[in-house]
C-alpha cells in the first residue's frame, strides 16, 4: 500500500504527474530486466531462481544430515543472511540453526562450545571460495571437531563456486557439495542452495518457498499500479530522489528481524553506488516504537519508513486482572495489541506527513516468506535500473576484503599497501 505517500501531505512525496513518468520509467526497466532474464545474465538471473533451482538435490545432498540435531552455516554477507532470514522466520526449532558470520573470537568460541558437535551439521558456504572470514572460521570449526574425536568429514556440508580453496577442499576431502547458481550474485541467492541448505536440514518445505518465489515471478509486469515489487522499487527510488535517502524498514513480526538484516545487505550493497543510494535502517515493530519512532516523525525528514505485517498470527490471550486501569487489556491479545500498536505507529507517522509503504502478508509461511524475498530482490533489481548503477556489483566490499587479505600477507595486494602507506602518517 503506497496510498500514505501519493498524498499532498506527505513529505517528500509523488504528486499524479510525477506518479505517471515514473510509471513510464518502470515500463522501460522491466523490459531490461525481462531481456537480462531471457538470457539468463549476471545478476538478472536471480530472477529465474525459482524456476532453475533443483530442490531435488538440495534434498538428496541433506539427506544425510536428517538426524542432526543442530546446523550451523558458516558463511558471510549474501553466503549467511538468506539462510538466517528463511531459518528464523519459518524453521523447525527442533533443528537449532546457528550461523557463524562474524570472526569474533569470543562469539566463535561460545557457539562451539555450546554444540553438541557430533550432530552438528555444518554448511560451509562462499560463492567465491576465498572469503578470509568464513575460511578461517570453518578451520576453527575443523579443529574444535577433530579435538573433540568428531569426524568432521561426515558432518559437512560445502556450497561454493566452481574453483578455489573451498571448492578443493570438497574434492580432496570427498565432502559432499552444492553448487552456487551461475550468474547469481551472494546477496541474490536467498532462493538457491546458498540459503536452502538449513532450511531443507530443518525438513522445512523449501518447495512452497520456491513456489512463493515463482507467484512472484509471474507477478512482474511493466505496470508500475499491477506490480507490488516494482511500486516498491519505484517508490522507494522516486522519494530517495526527493530526500528520503534512508529506508527504513520495520517488520511487525519479531520472526522477521533478520529479513530487516538481509533487505539492509540487499539495498544497501546494491543501490549505494556513484554517490547514490539509500541508507537501510533495521527497526522492529513493535520494540522500535519506543526508541526510534519520536526520530521517525519529528526528525529531519529524510526517511521512508516500511512496514511489513502478517496479518494472521498465532496467538496468546491476555489473562484477566482485578486492577481496574489494566480492564482493557484482560482478555484481550497479544496479536491484537501487536496489531493496534501497528496501526497506531503507521497512523502516527502518516498524520505526521512522513512517508511510509505498507506490505501486506496474510500469514508467514514458507510460501509467503519466498514470494516477499522474490518481490525484494526485484524491487532492487528494478530500483537499479532507475537509479542507473551497476546493481549486481560491490567494489567497495571487494576492496575491503582484498586489503584485509593483503594485511595478513597473503600476496601483494595494492589495497593494502594503500593502509601501510596510510599508516606510516599517522
Ligand atoms: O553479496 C555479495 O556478493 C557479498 O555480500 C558476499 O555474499 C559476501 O562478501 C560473501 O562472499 P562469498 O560468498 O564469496 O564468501
């Protein structure tokens, strides 16, 4: 629902002129986007994950793992986000599902300490092969493997890309492997073996989440009004132009924390480009309420805020209480309250003119949740065509990760003579 921003009062918002060229605009970036699609290039492959991806497979190559009773993904980025997004939002609890990202030795120290590691599965997962984080990371895990007499051959499980240290690690170890799509960059992988993994470990249905990603798919149209994914795309793009440079995204579902975390990696990575771009903020309806929301709508209005809102939830009734003040709530529900704070929260900020999208799911199922991640991805993608970059690359993370490899000594990386030389001034 994009109603609260096509109103005079809303500020920055899109007037019915501005509305009709952007739509004109959408028109031309689906026709690119359908071309990228038919001939299965960079990036614009992602959009055919539905279709290509073999959940077959990702079956058989797991099948192994049924009777573990926790995985754990070590992965980074785009290789760790989409597993942690599917996995709390719709997995089994049975099958606790860890993800190492971080080389905090600390952290790194207390997930192993607290696995059973002898049925733990572990699913190593870089697209390039070579990430520093997730190599050293997964070594640590061997060890901790090997010191406490697992054979950590038997619980492995690699995804990764056709060549590097990964990739031959798998083949001299005999460990079995998934491939990364082709032409799929990490942060567009949700819908593939880079994140299906834990979910299909956990016995989720990583069919209907596929089948969630296909109604997306047969959802794109050049029709900026017929297309949710593209509305978003287009708006969020269109306000960013008139000020709204941070996006702030808002889940009302506590199970939907990480999606905020793995949209963040999506617009940041792929918009901020050429001194462009929207800074994505992660909030949490309705916890945030009582921290960012006085910002939200008496701050510099810069933002466009998102919610996005299961309208069906499980429930949990509020207990009657003989405290006269506290009568309204008794008997109610959670769900409820959760609802009228929402409704209060969107109410706020609309009389308040900020701007603010609302998506809609009736309820939080694999199904839904891939269709949201599908309509995500081609927002951006549709989102980068309008703003002109060069969505699918990120050269500024490659930097980052080539002069820390530099730094370690690796070899001869020029980005990180560039710190020693920094360095040597201060
Ligand atoms: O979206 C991206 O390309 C990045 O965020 C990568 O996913 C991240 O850097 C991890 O890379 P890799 O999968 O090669 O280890």
């Amino acid at each position: 629902d994009i109603g609260n921003i096509l109103t005079d009062k809303s500020q920055p918002s899109l007037d019915k002129h501005e509305f009709e060229e952007l739509a004109e605009r959408v028109r031309v970036g689906h026709e690119r986007i359908a071309e990228g699609r038919e001939n299965n290039e960079f990036g614009y492959a992602a959009l055919n994950l539905p279709e290509t991806v073999d959940s077959d497979e990702i079956r058989r190559k797991t099948d192994h793992f049924a009777d573990s009773d926790a995985v754990l993904t070590v992965g980074i980025g785009g290789s760790a986000l989409g597993a942690a997004t599917i996995t709390t939002a719709v997995g089994n609890d049975e099958v606790e599902h860890y993800v190492l990202d971080n080389v905090d030795p600390e952290h790194t120290q207390s997930v192993l300490n607290s696995l059973d590691l002898g049925k733990t599965a572990v699913h190593v997962v870089s697209r390039s092969g070579t990430t520093a984080e997730t190599l050293a990371t997964f070594l640590v895990v061997r060890e901790a493997m090997d010191d406490a007499g697992v054979d950590w051959t038997e619980q492995t499980i690699v995804t990764t890309g056709d060549d590097g240290p990964l990739r031959t690690l798998a083949e001299t170890h005999a460990l079995p492997a998934l491939d990364v799509p082709d032409n799929v960059p990490g942060r567009f992988s949700a819908l593939s073996t880079v994140a299906l993994v834990p979910a299909a470990i956990q016995d989720c249905d990583i069919d209907a989440f596929l089948d969630g990603g296909k109604e997306g798919a047969e959802s794109l149209s050049p029709s900026l009004s017929d297309c949710p994914a593209y509305a978003y795309g287009a708006v969020s793009y269109a306000l960013g132009q008139r000020g709204a440079d941070m996006n702030v995204m808002m889940p009302y579902a506590e199970r939907l924390e990480p999606f905020s975390e793995w949209f963040a990696q999506l617009w940041a990575e792929s918009l901020g480009k050429d001194g462009g771009g929207q800074t994505p903020v992660r909030a949490l309806g309705a916890t945030d309420q009582h921290s960012q929301l006085q910002l939200y709508r008496a701050g510099p209005r810069n933002k466009l805020v998102t919610f996005v809102r299961p309208q069906e939830t499980a429930n949990v009734t509020i207990p009657e209480t003989d405290i006269d003040e506290l009568s309204y709530l008794g008997g109610s529900e959670l769900g409820s309250l959760l609802d009228a704070e929402f409704e209060a929260t969107e109410a706020s900020l609309a009389t308040a003119g900020c701007p603010n999208v609302r998506i809609e799911i009736e309820q939080l199922n694999e199904q839904s949740l891939g269709r949201l991640l599908y309509d995500m991805e081609a927002a951006c993608i549709l989102a980068g065509e309008l703003y002109d970059v060069e969505t699918f690359t990120q050269p500024a993370v490659e930097w980052g990760k080539r002069a820390a490899r530099g730094l370690l000594g690796e070899s001869e990386f020029e980005e990180a003579a560039a710190i020693a030389e920094k360095n040597r001034h201060i």
